[in-house]
C-alpha cells in the first residue's frame, strides 16, 4: 500500500489518506479489500463495495481538484444492525452528485453511449448514498447491510 499516506484505526472504524490520483486507487484497493476480508464479507458484496467505491475515487480523482489534492476514506463497520459504511471525503470543488439528474440508462444503451452510468450503478449496489457540504468539504457516506460468509 505505498501510495497511502497515511492509515489510522480507531475501535470500529479505519481512516486512510491518499492522493487523488487514480494510480492510488490500486492503495484504496487493497486496503478495502483488507477490510473485507476481516469482515468475511461474501464475494458478491466485496464486489459492489469495490466497484462503488472505485466509481467514486474515480470522480474525485478526476473532477474535485484543479491541481493536487488528497482523498480521506474512511471505513466503519457497526454491528447493530450489521452495515459498513464509507466516507468520502474531499476538499474539492463544491459537488453533490445526488442532485444531478437520474441516468436515462435506456437512452444510453440505445443510443450506444458510454459512461455516465456509475453514479447510478453505485446508488444500485448501496443501500444508501448520502452527500453534505461541511467545512468547504465534500462529504459521500455509502452504506451497505453486510452479509458475513463466517457462521
């Protein structure tokens, strides 16, 4: 995990900043993936939790900065009831993807359009999405119920 900078546990939650650069993702990555494993989240939520999560680092990445700036995710897992939830934090510019229009998917499969899609994929695989402004920052909290494959 070279490209974290820096990584903090804290009981139930574990924080990690990173520069918002794409190459970090593989650093994001794995340490979601450390996560899981830990958690023994079953294959199919491993999977969504990447792909949501590798969506949003992507926008960050691409969008919230003119020039350099980092990227704070943080991971807390609680057990009543069981959900994992990832914060997304930024200090981009201002930016709250729930208040773009829906994806007219349809529209975009027709036409043979590419891209546009992954913020409403991750609204699919989440149980819920949620964006505040505080502080000048832009904050995205995914949560998921999680489903454990130990039992």
């Amino acid at each position: 995990m070279q490209n974290l900078i820096r990584h903090f546990y804290y009981g139930n939650e574990e924080k990690a900043i990173l520069p918002a650069r794409r190459e970090a993702f593989t650093a994001l990555s794995e340490w979601l993936s450390s996560i899981a494993e830990e958690l023994k989240l079953v294959p199919r939520l491993r999977k969504q939790l990447l792909i949501a999560c590798d969506e949003i680092f992507t926008n960050i990445c691409s969008y919230a900065y003119e020039k350099e700036g980092t990227v704070t995710v943080s991971a807390a897992y609680h057990v009543l009831p069981q959900k994992l939830e990832i914060v997304f934090s930024d200090n981009g510019v201002a930016f709250d993807p729930l208040a773009q229009p829906e994806a007219d998917v349809k529209a975009r499969v027709v036409n043979g359009q590419c891209g546009g899609l992954g913020l409403f994929m991750v609204k699919k695989m989440m149980d819920s999405v949620e964006y505040k402004r505080e502080n000048n920052s832009n904050i995205l909290i995914l949560t998921k119920k999680v489903e454990s494959s130990a039992g």
